[in-house]
C-alpha cells in the first residue's frame, strides 16, 4: 500500500510514538513532527522528518495529524492549548489521536474540534508496545465518523496488524479500556503464577513451552515471562503509564455501573509498586511485590 501525495503530521515522539513515526517515513510518507522534548526528535528529523515549530503549523501542513501523547490532559493541551492544533486546523483534515484518554473527554474533544475547525476526529488508541510499533503489527482499535475513518485508514494500515472501527467517535478509546482490563488482570495474575512456579522449584523460563497450545498460552505470557524471571525491568510499557490506564478504567465502570473488583485490585497493586519509586519500570515489576526479597 502507497501512501497518497499528502503531508502526515506526527506530535508525541515517545515511547510508541517514535517507531510508528520511523515507520512511516520508511514508509515514504512526507511526515511534519512536533514534540515538547527537542531531544527526543532527533532520530525522526535525520530519518527525513520536517520539523514544525508548534502543532498549529503542523496541522496548517499536514493533512492528516496523528497525535500520541501521554494523557488526557496532553491532547486537551496540543490541541486547543495556544498556538494547538485547533489553530491550525481546518476542513477537509482529520485528526488521529492514537493515545490512551478518558472516552467520555474523547468525544467531547471530536465534537469541539469539529465545531471550531471543520477538521474530523478519529481516536484510535493501540496495544502491543513499542516493539509491534516498530514491527507495523499494532491492533488498533479506532472511534469515529466512518468517512473520516477511511480517510485515515491507508495511514494507519501501516502501524497496525490489525485495525477496526468499533463505534462512533469514543468507541476506539472504550475499546483500549477493555484492552487494558485484561492486560492489567492478566499481567498482576502472570506474576503470581510465575513466582509460584519460582518457589515450587521450576525453571520458568520453560513456561511458555510446556504451556504452548493450552488455554494459559498467550502472547502476554510469553512476553512477561523473560523479564519477570530475569528481573529485567527495562520499560517497554511503564507502571505509571499502565496504572493511568486502569484509573481510566475504573473511572469508566463507575460511570456504566460496571463491578470489577478483580481489576480494582490490580488498579491498587500497581499503584503500590509506583509509590514504591518503580513509576517508570516495566509493568512487568508487578512481580516485585511477591517476592522474598521485593524490590521496593
């Protein structure tokens, strides 16, 4: 697939943000990218990125604007905080925010966005970290008007092994939260099965064979296993990232009246690890708090 002759806006040069935008220019997109750390722009401006001064200019040249920041309160900022993408927006452009925000906030940012500019909004938050972002196999799960979802779609089929439109605009971010849901239950279950079998006496880095093809097999599994028997903590997702995830979460089942006392429990232990000074561990880390000798 070959993009059309547009320009693509990229702010929010992070963690997932940085391989879906090297992605992109490998790609032969002609990609404008913005970022509060000037630092963390270096590798996408020398792969061919342009460089714009604030979000209004990227969104003044770029067609379509992707955004991938930390939180609610950072699309609110990049986006109708001065000199935001809203200045620079404009009919016939679509917005593509592809954080993990409140769904609620989410469709109230589309409706303002349209109503100030003209320009679309689709949230298409992801899951899969920054190594399927590198790998262009991310599952995006997106929200909005079905026009401006295929607007966006060949840019997107480039960072995503799988991609759906769940809904109308807040429905790619309710979707995440579901998303989370299990990667945060599971991950806090994972521990406590892998430290058992620690203790029990059991090589577990042999889980995933022994395991492979029953129903505890999965791709999370096989991910956490390395680096909670090894103790190598190094963030491919952070605990305050993922514990931000699952207050939205909590925040969405108190507005549904949704009981989900599995996942307020996880939601407490990952905020334990964090007051523990592990905020920008892996996720994975959760497995400290189990141990003889917890790392705390």
């Amino acid at each position: 697939m070959t993009f059309q002759p547009e320009t693509v806006g990229f702010i929010g040069i992070g963690l997932m943000g940085r391989p879906m935008a090297l992605r992109l220019l490998a790609a032969d997109a002609r990609l404008v990218v913005w970022g509060r750390t000037p630092g963390k722009l270096r590798d996408v401006l020398a792969a061919g990125a342009e460089f714009a001064e604030a979000p209004a200019a990227v969104a003044q040249r770029a067609s379509v604007v992707i955004t991938c920041v930390s939180d609610t309160a950072a699309v609110e900022a990049v986006v109708f905080g001065p000199c935001g993408v809203a200045e620079g927006g404009s009919a016939g452009k679509v917005l593509v925010d592809m954080s993990t925000i409140q769904p609620r906030r989410s469709r109230e940012l589309a409706e303002q966005l349209r109503a100030q500019t003209g320009m679309g909004w689709v949230d298409a938050p992801v899951s899969g970290g920054p190594s399927a972002a590198a790998a262009g196999t991310l599952a995006v799960m997106a929200g909005g008007d079905p026009a401006d979802f295929e607007r966006v779609e060949p840019v997107l089929r480039h960072l995503a092994g799988g991609l759906t439109l769940m809904g109308p605009p807040g429905a790619g971010q309710t979707t995440k939260m579901v998303n989370q849901v299990i990667v945060g239950g599971c991950k806090s279950v994972i521990a406590e099965a892998i430290q058992l079998a620690m203790n029990a006496g059991l090589d577990a880095r042999r889980l995933p064979e022994a395991l492979a093809g029953g129903r505890a097999d999965s791709v999370l599994l096989r991910q956490s296993i390395p680096k909670m028997v090894s103790g190598d903590f190094s963030p491919a997702g952070r605990l305050r990232t993922v514990l931000k995830d699952l207050d939205l979460v909590m925040e969405l089942a108190g507005e549904t009246g949704t009981p989900m006392p599995m996942t307020g429990l996880a939601t407490q232990l990952h905020r334990m690890m964090i007051t523990h000074g592990h905020a920008d561990s892996d996720s994975t880390a959760v497995i400290a708090l189990l141990r003889d000798r917890p790392l705390l």
